[in-house]
C-alpha cells in the first residue's frame, strides 16, 4: 500500500477557533483522517519539534497553519514547518490576514506588557515580575518566547501556497480545500480558496438592497432587532458584504448579524478596511460636515470596524507609534 | 531634517481641481514643487487605499482636490469624497498619523491662486510635521535580523 500523505497542523497566536474548525469537519474527519498521514497537531496529538525536525525536508505534503504570528516561537515553527512542507495552507483569517489578534497592532510590546502585567485592573503583581526570554528559577535556566511589536500575517514570514478564509473556516470551506489537495487539482499557487464575488451576490437579502443604497442612521448591532427581511445595510447597520469575498455561505447574515469581513478581500482589493471604509462612507446620506460629524460619532472604533481581521495585512499594517520606524 | 522635502501626491479632478491647477501653471504661478498630481474624473474616485498606498510609497501627504459643493460635473462624487475624508480622518487618529497629512480642499476651475495657496500651505504643514515613517518591520526592540518577505502589498 502507498504511503498516505503526511499532514500537519499547527496553530500559532490563535484562540482554538480554527482547531474547532477542523474537528466541525464532523464524519468527513473520519475520511479526511483516513486518507492522510498527521505529523503534527498539538491540539490533539503528541508529537514533539525533534518529531518535526527529524523529518526529511519537504517529506509534509501539506502543513495547515492557523493564528496569527506574534511571539519568536511562532516564527522557528513555521519557518520549520515551511522547510518540512511541499505545500503551506494558511487557515483562517489570522494566518490569512493577521486576524483579530492583529488589532493588537495598534499597540506595542511596552504598552501591552504594561497593561498586562502593571496597569490592568485585576492584575497583581507585587514584584513587577514581566516575561523575559531567559530566567533561572531552581537552579534552572527556563527560556520563554520573545514577543514581539507587531502582530503578522503567515504570508509576511514565510511563503504561502494557498488560504483557507474565515474566523473560523466553516466546514465546507475546509472540506473542499482537503479534497482539493488530496484529488491534485488545486488552483494556481497563491489563491484564496473560495469564490472572488462579494458576499452580496450570495447573500439571501441581496433581492432587498435597494438600487441606491444611503443611509441616514448607523446602527450598531445591540441596538436594534434586525429585520429579516430586509438588506442589513439598507436598515443602518454597516455590513461589509459588498467588499468581502463570499463563499461563507452567508453565516453571519442568515443570524440576522452584519458580515464583518472575515473572509477578506476580494482579489482586486489591495487593503480591506480602507475599502470597506470607502464603500460604506459613501453611503452615509449627508452633505454637510456637522451631520456628517454627528453620523460618525456612531462608528466610534474604524480600525476595530473594517479591520476586525486585516489590520497586519493591510498596507500599513500597524498603528505608527513614532520615533522607532525600522 | 533640513534636506527634508515632504512629498504630496495630488488626487485632482478633472473638472474643476485639475482645471485650477493649468490656470495655475498658465498664469506662470510659483507654487511648492512637492505636489505629484494625479488626475481622475471625479474627486468621488478617491478611494482611502489610494491614501495608504501612497504613504506606503513615499508619499507624506496626500491632497484631494475636487469641485465645489453643488458644482459636481456628476453631481454628487465630490460628496462621497467628503464622506469617506471624514471617516478616514477617524481612522488616522487611531493609526497614529496626523489628520493633516491628508487635505481635502473644494477648488473651482478658475482658483488658480487657491492651487497654490493650497499647496504652499500644505508643503509648509509637512515641513513642520516631518517625514511620515510607516513601520515596517515588526520586530522586538532588541530582537536582531530581518522579518521574512510578505506578500502583501
């Protein structure tokens, strides 16, 4: 019999999401877990590095990658895990985009070690004590990741062959990309697997949008009950279906929940949140500065707005905190 | 910092900004030559990435420029323009650069003198404020080496 393909799994700065994701594959794990060989999936398995590193190079067929890369041992895992691999899958929104993690971008190292471990409210730490990469406790040398200032998509540390979108990948979405791999007829190198329309063409209220779209109130998700009749962002609620690559299956609408974005963009989009910002400012329907003002007042966070999932991946990728530019 | 010379790129309509901007050169006006214009059709071309890509690029500020209000060659482009300006001015607040790195001036095809005023104003701004450095390689402070590549953009 031949050799099954071997696969790994990894997760960097991530929630478990994308590892719930894996096993929401439900019976078709069983399949997908028949066909293949897994190397590595510290969620589930026990496999070591020296396990990974033993590995002639290329002998992985696929690594699936998830989490967005944050901390040095993220970087050593998925630069090994590339050199190991004949094909990388960046899975889910954070390896794809930076994800929400990446929001952390608007912040750096000091002011979040600052927060976490000195200012925050349920924090007690008498001594001061911060992680450092070296520390000695017991007559032993202990070494902890480094972390970093900046959150970063997969792609901007190692090469990608192909993402899988969402926050999590739904099933099918999954499904497909395994089948994709495992019957040999993948897209061209550096697609996104799933479709290139916007989330609009497939979305059930799409019949619902009128032909001019404005608005003259925004509406935040608590504040109201959603029709379920009628196009979110024709009743105030700022969904980012027109500039978001479908293929989800409209999750998020059918619960009557503006999409935020988790897919990303679409392929002629360079930078998703400038884009989305573009598309659903224009529809705000004012003229005059003080309205416009006032109606703004309503999007109190952008960044956390339209770049809930792609603020690492977008073209300036970080807040600039000034002075130390590199 | 005294070689500096900030680097503005120019998002001109046609119709109006754009138009301003020949008067200003037929008229032989001298005006800060930091300005790269780019013409497009309408002012509601202007879209928010362009901003970021020329920040991205070099760029330290960018100058969008378009008809009056009312005056609009398609009616309303230069109100989406509008919108979307005061939306990403909340959104460089949060990104930590400087709302003034980012104009959006109403000039009439015979405001040939507001081309300049405008711009000198704009130059001598980002004089002031200085070069716009978008940080690029995320590292720890003391963490030696290069980031890898990265596809994006």
């Amino acid at each position: 019999m031949a050799e099954k393909p071997k696969v790994a799994f990894y997760w960097c700065g991530s929630c478990g999401g994308c590892e719930e994701a894996v096993v929401d594959l439900a019976e078709d794990l069983l399949t997908v877990a028949e066909a293949v060989d897994i190397v590595l999936w510290p969620v589930a398995m026990d496999f070591k590095k020296k396990d990974v590193e033993a590995l002639p190079d290329g002998a992985i067929v696929a690594s699936f990658i998830n989490g967005t890369v944050r901390l040095s041992e993220h970087e050593e895992w998925v630069k090994l895990l590339r050199k190991k691999s004949q094909l990388v899958f960046a899975f889910g929104s954070c390896a794809h985009l930076g994800g929400i993690p990446g929001l952390a971008n608007l912040s750096n190292r000091q002011e979040i070690f600052q927060w976490y471990y000195h200012e925050g409210p349920t924090v007690h730490n008498p001594s001061g004590a911060v992680p450092t990469p070296d520390f000695k406790a017991n007559g032993h040398a202990f070494e902890l990741p480094e972390f970093w200032d900046t959150a970063r998509a997969l792609d901007q540390v190692i090469e990608v062959d192909y993402y899988i979108p969402g926050c999590p990948p739904p099933p099918h979405i999954v499904k497909d990309a395994v089948m994709k791999l495992l019957q040999g007829n993948l897209p061209p190198k550096g697609s996104v697997l799933a479709g290139d329309r916007a989330l609009c063409h497939e979305c059930p209220l799409n019949e619902t949008k009128p032909e001019k779209l404005l608005i003259k109130d925004v509406k935040r998700p608590h504040e109201v009950v959603p029709k379920p009749d009628e196009c979110l962002l024709a009743q105030g609620l700022l969904c980012l279906g027109p500039v978001t690559r479908g293929g989800c299956g409209a999750l998020c609408i059918n619960a009557h929940m503006p999409c935020t974005g988790c897919f990303g963009p679409m392929d002629h989009i360079q930078d998703f949140g400038a884009k989305g910002l573009g598309a659903l400012a224009s529809i705000l329907d004012y003229t005059e500065e003080d309205d416009l003002d006032r109606i703004l007042e309503k999007i109190p966070d952008p960044v956390g707005t339209f770049y809930k999932y792609s603020l690492p991946a977008s073209l300036i990728r970080r807040k600039n905190m000034g002075g130390k530019s590199s | 910092m005294s070689a500096y010379e900030p680097k503005i790129v120019g998002i001109f309509c046609n119709w109006c900004a754009y138009t301003a901007a020949d008067l200003a050169g037929i008229s032989r006006m001298k005006y800060a030559p930091n300005v790269r214009i780019v013409r497009v059709m309408c002012s509601g071309r202007f879209d928010p990435q362009m901003v970021f890509w020329a920040f991205k690029h070099g760029a330290d500020g960018v100058l969008i420029a378009g008809c009056h209000p009312g005056d609009c060659h398609y009616q309303e482009g230069n109100y989406k323009a509008l919108r979307r300006f005061k939306l990403l001015q909340k959104l460089l607040d949060q990104l930590g650069i400087e709302r003034e790195r980012v104009r959006l001036e109403w000039i009439s095809a015979s405001e040939g003198e507001k081309v300049k005023q405008v711009i000198d104003e704009m130059t001598e701004t980002l004089r002031r404020l200085g070069p716009l450095r978008i940080q690029e390689t995320p590292q720890a402070p003391e963490a030696v080496g290069t980031a890898g590549g990265g596809h994006h953009g």
